[in-house]
C-alpha cells in the first residue's frame, strides 16, 4: 500500500484534430425516417437558399427601419462635439461645457433584440462620427474602479486606420491606476500623437476632427446602480474640458427613470435628448408585410402557426428576432416533414423539377387531400388518367403550380384593399391590423363571417372624401401589380374616383335647389311648416329614393364585396396548397413555447423518455432499481404527504436500489449502506436544486413538498 500511489496519475492526451474526419453527407442530417424520399440534399439545399433570400430581406429592412434613428443620433452627436470644438479655447470660463451631451435611446421592452441594435449603431457611429466607442453592461460595472477598468481596456482596444502602431506605442495608464486623470491625459496623448490627418473608416470630411469625442453606450441603464452611475457623470463633467464625451443611454420603459436613478444635481450636468425607435408592433407588422404576405418568397404558413408566432411575440417578449427564428424553424420543419417542398421554389424552378418527379414523388402528389377533391371534380377519363399515368400527372401538376402562383398574386392585392377599406371602420370589426386579417381569411370564408357583414354596413355610410381617400389608395396597390387579371379591376377602381370628382357640380345644383326650396318654406307660418317636413318626413320613408352618392357608394362596396369573394378565397381550396404552406403548429409550439413543468416530470417519472434504454421501461407504478437516482427519489417522494420524513426516505430509497443485489439470506455491508447514504443525499440535494422541496423548521428530520399537490 506504501508504493500504490506510484501507479496512480493523470494523464492529458490532446485530441489530434487532423487525424479526425467527419464526412456526413449534408442530406443524412436532413433525412426523415418516416418519408421515403430520395430528395433529401435537394430539399436541403432549396431550404438554405430560401432561407439566404428571407434573411437578408429582413436584415435589409431592419437597416432601413434604424436609419431614421441612426441619422437622427449621428447629428445630434455632431452637433455636440462642434460646438465642443469651436468653444475649445473657453473651455474653463462656460460652465455650459461641463454639460456632457447624453442621447437617451428609448428601445422598448424588448430587450432581446437591443444587442443587434446596439451592435449595428456601434458600426455606424463608428464610420461616421468616432473610432472611440465603449459598449458596458451593467454587471460589468458593480462600482467605479470596474467602471473605469472596463471603459479603459475597451478604449485601449480601439484604433485608428493607419495609425494603430503609432496609438498602441502610446504610454497607456497602469493597470492599478485607472481613474480619470490617467484616461484623459492618455486620450490628450492619442489624439495630438495622431493629430489632424486622423481620418476615420468610411467617414465623411465633415466629421474629421483632431479631438474625436468618446462615445459611451450604456447598454442596459435602469440595471446600473445608481451610486455608479452619479459618481461617474460627476466626475466626467470634471474633465469634460479635455476629455469629449457623450453618452447614450439604452432605455428599456420610460426616460422618466433617469429622473429617478439621478438627483437633480446630477442629471443637470447632462445634456439629455429624447430620441424614440420603432415600435415592436410596427417592426412586426413591417416584416409580415415583405415576408409573407408577398408572392416574393414561395413559403407560407397556416393560420395556426401563424397565431403561435405571434402569440409568443405579443404576450412573451416583443422580440423581433425570437419572430424570425420561429419563422425559420417553420420554414426548416415544412422541407424536413414535407418531401413534396422540394417544389417549394420559384415557379420557373418548380416547372423543371416537376419533370424529373420520380415515381415515389408521383406517388406522393396523388396522395396530397388537395389534389384528391381536385380528382374528384374532374371528368372520369381525366380522373384515370392522372391516377395512372405519371406524364399527365406532371402537365397537370405544373399548371396547378402556375395557378398557385396567380392565386398568392391576386390573394395579397385583394387583402390589401380590403384592409384598406375596413382599418378606418370604427372598433375595427375585422382588426386593426393586416395580420388579423390576414387569419381571418385563411381558415375560412371571410364573406360568411358576422364582422364581414358588419364591416359591409359601415362601409355604406362612409362620406365622399373618406371613400375617395381609400378608393386611391386600392388604385395605387393595384396599380404597383403586374397581374394581368386584375388589370380591369385597376380601371374600375380608376373610373370609380373619375365618378366621384364629377359628383361636385351634381352636389352644388342640388344645394341651389334646397336652397331655393328653403327660401320657398321660409314665408309660410309655422304650422304649414311642421306640416310640411312630416309629408316630406313620410314620403321619403315610402320612396327611398338614392341619391347619386348613395347609388355610387353602393356600387363601390359591391365591387369591393365582389372582388373579395372571387379572389380572397381560402388557401385550402386551392390545389397543391401543401407543397408551399406549413401547418405543423404543434411542432412550433413544442419548440418554442415550452412547457418546463412537464418535461420535468416527464424526465423523472418515466426516464426511458429521454435515455431510450430499454431496462429502464418498466409497468406503471413500479420503480426500477438502474433508473438514475433522483429519478427514484422523486417517485418516492410523490408517494408522500407534505412532510416527507428523511429517515422512511432514505430506507425506501435503499430498498429500491438494493433490490436486484441482496437475496434472502444476504445482507448489505457497512461501506455498501454508506455509498447509497451518499447517493440518496446528493438525490435530496438534486431535488431541492430543482425547487421540489425545501428545508422545514417544523420538524428537524423533516423537509417540506413544494409542489404537485402535496396533502
């Protein structure tokens, strides 16, 4: 035993990565076991460039979305540090120098997508404004010497085009001594060793300055402590005169909570301004509009999956880019579910692959729901001849797919218009929003609902100039088409306005006439008066005569009804619809939404769940002894009340594990009864971790049931 310790040691051995080789081909990571489809690198690659196409179309948007916001901070940062620049010799006589500029950035509440925010203002201020910008957080800031650390390594970091040699050569301040003093005279330093021709990476010459101001973005501000944050601005305001800085503040509610982290002392050493993003509704509503209600991009999805995005959207985090990712997970389960989405591609695309269908992929047209009502409206010799023969199969496949195309084409045009007639209605009988509507016309028809008919009445009370305002409004959507069946319908729409301008002379000589007749009434005493407007009173209600307006009105709303029950009609009844429309709502929300609570008792009732080990399946209500440790604690303790005595515990537990090992006549030794002492209390601890129980001063060998039901 004295020489055992002289075998026993640890040894590393590094990988040796050259000698590894992983070659998988791409389409075994994207087989499906329940389909039998040779297409599988197909599908995978239309997935991945559907998915290049729809990505960068959103990031295009959000760049376009942030611009206003952007520009609007890139002046105001100029502004400030020119007038920094021009009062630099009377730096200590204005105490309106010891303002520093702050931007508050008020981004909402979702915080999730401030990161992308931030990351993408960091790079534009960076080509326009100054190199010198420092990202913090609050937990990287408990108190000022982190504070300064942080701001002092990340301006350390920064360098300028050319120069960065010459400003890493600078004398940097000790790592011991960060503190104000020490930064602005390294910044003094930089900035005179660099001098004038110091230029900046795409930057205008108009922002070309020898002193640079130094950004600071304080990601998350209501997280900072606000000892931290007064000390600081205190301080820099000190050194305002030789060290240029401006802050933005990332606000998540409300710029009222400057107000209440600083005292008026402090927050009057700022130069606050206002500056607001784009709200999270108008930002989703923005991307549903060029994702997918377009026929740009084949891909669609149902109204279920569409609610379960949105739903998550609209009650859980507000998040933009938590959207996109649902809608890429939608996107990746319809090619990896469906073995038809190969055809889920431009219609040029979608012709030549239909052509090289194989008999499996014929197979799988002809068992589509979609395509069997078609069958079966067809004519008898039609019928055998696309259940029978694979080239009449793909002739008529190909035109099913072209008419899916005018379909998506004119469906969009038309639900346009209509949101344009119904999102001026008062309480909105079929939404505020596009996207509501949008559902609504998905599951069923939305001519046979009772907020349609609703939304029919209002519309005919509406004034000339309100119908004028929308009637140019569908004229300028149906207008951008390219569709040539909805060509007449631009026409109509357009001669529909001609009809209501010309209504001005009609309306002025009907206005001479009741004025005339007015004029008529006004000599005759009062009781021939009253007489008078209750004969004219009854025989309008008899008559009920329209006027030119009225009948014009009701033409338009006809028209309109019209349009929307030939083209507005469900994506359901269309055939092939399943090739381009995802309807798996019950993946989406297993994925996204989850549901802890159950995967947890899921995990430790029935453990064959996730381990897939066949000795551990077992008949209801029995324990097997092999399961993991916790998992027999916790079914042990479901047994209990709610105080769970340790000791019966900890001989149950025993019992169970112990069951296979120790026969009738044998018993269990000392070192043996101490191990699965150790096992059972590492499984206690495991389960109070997990929040399933809790120390109790009721009674000391006791712990307290937190959840499920305890009596």
């Amino acid at each position: 035993m004295a020489t055992s310790s002289v075998s026993k040691g640890c040894f590393v051995f590094k990988p040796d990565f050259k000698k590894r080789k992983i070659s998988v081909p791409i389409e075994d990571y994207f087989k499906n076991e329940k389909l039998e489809s040779e297409d599988s690198k197909l599908r995978f690659e239309t997935y991945h460039l559907l998915w290049q196409r729809m990505k960068s179309e959103t990031e295009q948007l959000q760049e376009e979305l942030n611009k206003n916001l952007f520009d609007s901070l890139i002046d105001f940062l100029q502004k400030s540090h020119s007038d920094f620049q021009k009062n630099s010799g009377n730096w200590g006589c204005q105490m309106k120098l010891r303002e520093i500029p702050t931007a508050a950035l008020i981004l909402g509440v979702n915080v999730t997508d401030h990161d992308l925010i931030f990351r993408s203002l960091t790079e534009t201020l960076q080509n326009n404004v100054t190199p010198y910008i420092v990202s913090l957080q609050a937990k990287d800031c408990p108190d000022v010497k982190h504070f300064l650390q942080k701001l002092t390594s990340q301006l350390m970091d920064c360098c300028v085009d050319g120069k960065s040699k010459e400003v890493k050569s600078v004398k940097t301040p000790k790592k011991t001594n960060y503190s104000m003093d020490s930064l602005s005279s390294w910044y003094m330093t930089v900035a005179q060793a660099t001098g004038p021709k110091m230029t900046i990476k795409k930057r205008t010459t108009s922002s070309q300055w020898q002193f640079p101001p130094v950004v600071i973005i304080l990601k998350n501000m209501e997280s900072f402590s606000t000892k931290v944050l007064q000390d600081f601005i205190i301080i820099s305001s000190q050194h305002r005169h030789e060290f240029p800085l401006i802050l933005i503040f990332g606000i998540a509610t409300s710029p009222v909570i400057i107000h209440r982290l600083l005292p008026h002392a402090v927050s009057s050493l700022l130069c606050i301004e206002l500056f607001q993003s784009l709200s999270c509704k108008e930002h989703l509503a923005v991307i549903l509009d060029q994702l997918l209600l377009t026929a740009q991009f084949p891909f669609k999805i149902s109204k279920k999956a569409l609610q379960v995005l949105t739903n998550i959207f609209l009650y859980h985090d507000f998040s933009i880019q938590n959207f996109i990712k649902g809608l890429k997970l939608s996107l990746l389960e319809h090619f990896y579910l469906q073995p038809l989405s190969v055809l889920c591609c431009d219609l040029p695309e979608a012709k030549k692959r239909i052509k090289f269908l194989s008999v499996n992929q014929c197979e799988n047209i002809r068992r589509l729901p979609s395509f069997r009502r078609y069958v079966e409206k067809q004519a008898s010799g039609k019928q055998v001849a696309l259940l029978t023969n694979d080239t009449v199969l793909k002739e008529e496949t190909q035109l099913l797919l072209e008419d899916l195309h005018v379909y998506h084409m004119n469906y969009f045009l038309v639900l346009r218009c209509l949101h344009n007639f119904t999102s001026c209605l008062p309480k909105y009988p079929l939404g505020r929003q596009i996207r509501e509507l949008y559902c609504t016309c998905l599951e069923n028809n939305v001519w046979d609902s009772e907020e349609y008919a609703s939304a029919l009445q209002l519309l005919r009370m509406l004034a000339k100039d309100e119908l004028m305002s929308i009637l140019q409004k569908c004229f300028e959507v149906l207008h951008s088409s390219t569709t040539k069946q909805l060509g007449s319908t631009t026409q109509k729409v357009k001669d529909f306005l001609t009809q209501f301008q010309n209504l001005d002379a009609d309306s002025k000589e009907e206005e001479d006439a009741c004025g005339s007749q007015s004029k008529g009434l006004q000599k005759t005493d009062l009781y021939h008066l009253q007489k008078s407007l209750l004969e004219m009173k009854e025989l309008r209600r008899t008559t009920k005569k329209q006027t030119k307006f009225e009948m014009l009105r009701e033409n338009v709303v006809n028209f309109m009804d019209n349009l929307v029950r030939s083209y507005l009609l469900p994506p359901e009844s269309q055939p092939l619809h399943e090739v381009v429309y995802f309807s798996a709502a019950h993946t989406l929300r297993e994925h996204l939404n989850a549901a802890p609570r159950i995967a947890l008792h899921t995990a430790l009732n029935n453990p064959y769940y996730y381990l897939k080990n066949e000795a551990l399946k077992s008949e209801e209500g029995c324990i097997p002894n092999i399961a993991p440790d916790i998992c027999i604690a916790y079914k042990l303790h479901l047994e209990c009340s709610r105080l769970i005595n340790l000791v019966d515990w900890s001989e149950a537990f025993a019992t169970v594990v112990t069951a296979a090992e120790k026969d009738a006549n044998s018993t269990i030794s000392e070192e043996m009864n101490e191990i699965i002492h150790a096992r059972f209390i590492r499984a206690v601890s495991e389960l109070e971790l997990l929040g399933f129980i809790k120390p109790t001063k009721q009674k000391t060998d006791h712990v307290a049931r937190l959840t499920w039901g305890g009596c």
